[in-house]
C-alpha cells in the first residue's frame, strides 16, 4: 500500500491505516529500542508507547518520502527510549574498570549483525546510550551532551571506553563462543 | 539514506572542531558508517506485529469517525460542566431584568395609585 495514504488514513485516525504503518514498522522500530533498552521486553513497551505518541501527534508529522516515516519514527523512538532510561539510576556512570584492548584490527569486522547487535545490548547502558547515539544514530558529540545533560568530554570518554569493551567482548567471543 | 547524511554531517562536525583529523579517525568514521547501515537495516522479524497491534489498539483514542453521532446525541455528562459554566451568568441577568421590570411596573403603580388618589381628593 502507498506510504501517503497510510499517512493520510492515520491523520484521518483510520485503524486500519494506523495497523498497516504499525505492522510495516515495528520489526525494525523494535530494534530500536532494543539497541537503547538492551532487552525485548522493554523494548516492546518503549516501542508501543513510540507509536502512540507519533499517532496522537500525528498533525506534526509532514511527509517527505517515504524514508520521511521511518526517519520521524525513528527519531521518536530514540526519544521515548531515553526517557525510560533516565528512570534508571547512573546512565552516564562509569560502569566498569577500563581495559587495554589492541586497536590495531578491528573485531567487530569479523562478526555478522546480529551479533554486534546482541554485543551492543550487552553493554552496559551509559555505553550503550552513547555509543548508539554516536555510531549508530550519528549524533555528534555536542548534541549528545545537550540531549543527555553531559559534557562534551564525558560523552567523547564513554564512546571510547564503549568501543574497547566491545572490542574485549570480541576477543572474548572468539576465544570461548557467545554465551546466552 | 537521510540518516546517513545527517550521521556523515555531524561526525564531520565533531571531526572538524576536535582532534580528529587525523587517518585513524577518518578511518573510524567510515567503519562507524558501515556499521550504523548495518545495524539500521536489522528487522526483528519474528515479532509478533498482530500481538503488538492488539497491545497498542487499546491504548489508542477511539476512532474520529464516531465523534458526529456523538455530537447529535443529546449532551454527554462531560459536556454538562460547560452548560453549567454559563448557567449563573444567565441567571443573573434574567435575575437582574426581571427585578427591573418589577420595580418599573411597582413604580408606575404606585405613581397611578397616588395620582388617582389625589385626584379624587382635588374634586
């Protein structure tokens, strides 16, 4: 089905445009949040939330493509997933004891997606907050510090300290298999 | 592919602000970008979209549609408080014209009254 006429059936609030956009979207939209979260169950509660908040201020939405819905989506998503993790104690802390890891070759190289996804959520959350921020969304360091009341140099610290233990995590795979 | 510009633009920021001209940074950047493409193409695609529609359907408000067949009903309980709004104001200017008519037709009776008594007094 075409995306503006989705759109325009969820402006007219029409449930069977607000399904269509819903089941097209949630499979990556989850991602989302789960990349924020670092688990499903979270990451579906952030997600349907997501959604409401775009379908109730839906009015705001001007569409510009149809990569526009995801972008916008997106973005909310990002937005709702910090907001439940500020609930959570200490998201900015340093979390564990930093390690001297070779930055020669890197390891996440050699590992599929969805394995460096499931490394990213294993990472404790003020890594994860940043590193997904930076890497993944392309925030720059500046708007990190804005969004998440930092400063610049911490956010820089945190990117850093993420990538080395992610960087660990690999060796560590390689030298006795991904654990569940 | 929006995203992937603006992820392009603000890292160029950061780059062109901070200590991060050099190779290994610009090499780190382009691996970012590989890996943000990656990441943002994953799909959970064993999740349960009916279950999630279900989950959410419920929170949503009901649909706009419904709203004209609402508003020929006659008035609901939450529409009553605004009637009752701009019922003392109503009130009080039928309270004040109607004691206004009373006190002219008081006074035009009692003026007749008086004059139809002096009159008779005159003759």
């Amino acid at each position: 089905m075409e995306a503006i006429r989705i759109i325009q059936g969820c402006k007219e609030n029409q449930p069977w445009a607000q399904k269509a956009l819903f089941e097209q979207l949630a499979p990556s939209m989850i991602m989302v949040c789960r990349r924020y979260t670092g688990n499903l169950p979270d990451a579906e509660e952030v997600m349907l939330s997501g959604f409401m908040q775009f379908f109730l201020k839906i009015h705001l939405f001007e569409y510009r493509g149809e990569g526009s819905i995801s972008a916008y989506l997106r973005r909310i998503m990002i937005h709702e997933s910090l907001m439940h993790l500020r609930k959570q104690p200490n998201i900015t802390e340093q979390e564990i004891e930093d390690t001297l890891v070779s930055e020669e070759q890197d390891p996440l190289d050699r590992l599929s997606t969805a394995e460096i996804m499931e490394l990213i959520t294993r990472l404790p959350t003020g890594y994860r907050t940043i590193f997904n921020l930076y890497v993944i969304d392309g925030m720059s360091h500046r708007e990190i510090a804005d969004l998440l009341h930092i400063k610049e140099g911490t956010s820089k610290s945190q990117l850093s300290k993420a990538r080395r233990l992610l960087q660990q995590m690999v060796i560590k795979i390689n030298n006795h298999g991904i654990t569940t | 592919m929006a995203s992937q510009h603006k992820h392009n633009s603000t890292h160029q920021k950061d780059n062109q602000k901070g200590d991060q001209q050099d190779p290994f940074n610009q090499i780190q950047n382009t691996k970012d970008q590989a890996l943000s493409k990656r990441i943002l193409e994953l799909r959970a695609e064993n999740y349960d979209t009916a279950k999630g529609w279900e989950k959410l359907s419920g929170r949503l408000p009901v649909k706009s549609t419904e709203v004209p067949v609402q508003q020929l009903a006659p008035p609901s309980d939450s529409q009553r408080p605004q009637q009752k709004k701009s019922r003392p104001l109503l009130s009080f200017w039928k309270m004040a014209v109607a004691a206004m008519v009373l006190l002219a037709a008081g006074f035009i009776v009692g003026r007749y009254s008086n004059w139809h008594k002096t009159g008779n007094q005159g003759r």
